[in-house]
C-alpha cells in the first residue's frame, strides 16, 4: 500500500504498521471488493507537547505515532476517517479496521473520531506505554 508521503516512524511502528496494512487489506476486500491502493496519513514524526494535555510529551515525538485520514481504494474511490459513524459499508470497513487494531492489540492507542472531537477526521495510532480504546 502506498502512502501520500512516506510515514517516519521508529521501528516498532513500522512492525505494527505492516499488521496495520494487512488489517486495511482485509477488511477493504470484505466491505468493498476492492483493495486499498493508498493511505492518506496526516503526520507521524513531529517533536510536540499532546494538544489535550500540556506539558505532557506526544507520542509524534518520538516517531511513535502516526495519524490516518483517509483510505484510497484501487477504484479511487476515498474513504475518509471522518465517516466512520457513517451508515454502510464505509463506516463499517472504519469501525471494522479499529475494532480489530484494538482486538489484536496492533497499536496499544487507537482514538477515532468516538473519542472526541480533536480526532474527528482521523485515527491516531501509537505504541504508548498505556492502552486507550477510543473506537
């Protein structure tokens, strides 16, 4: 799968990042029959304080972390993370991809946009030292 730019990441999220992919692959040929041939990510390495919580380190900052807001599929057709409380096989496919990264315990931080509104456009995924289910 293709990203809109390459993802920099510390090695333990680009291990959990190939389980990502085969989640997404999985899940798209489910929902849509289709592959998905692109993933839109909106940042992954950028040394920053958590919007929430100052003073406290994000996990961006060490490369740990990585924001998705959209899926391209091989139809070109675009499933952005904001449909995720969406009716039909877009919603479905989102809620379907989170529910399995948190089940099989691909990323130990999984915010979508049921977390709150900071997230509603996109997934934050991370291997923090704590768990947050946010589906």
């Amino acid at each position: 799968i293709r990203y809109n730019r390459a993802p920099k990441l510390s090695c333990g999220m680009a291990l959990a990042l190939a389980r990502f992919e085969t989640i997404v692959r999985e899940e798209a040929r489910r929902a849509f029959r289709r592959p998905v041939a692109r993933i839109v990510h909106a940042g992954t390495y950028a040394c920053r304080e958590m919007a929430a919580y100052p003073g406290w380190v994000s996990e961006h900052a060490w490369a740990n972390a990585i924001d998705i807001a959209s899926f391209v599929l091989s139809s070109a057709r675009e499933i952005p993370v904001a449909r995720y409380r969406a009716a039909g096989p877009a919603g479905d496919f989102l809620r379907a991809v989170a529910r399995r990264l948190v089940g099989e315990g691909v990323f130990s931080v999984v915010l979508t946009p049921a977390f709150d509104r900071r997230h509603q456009n996109h997934f934050h995924l991370d291997l923090a030292r704590y768990q947050v289910d946010g589906t």
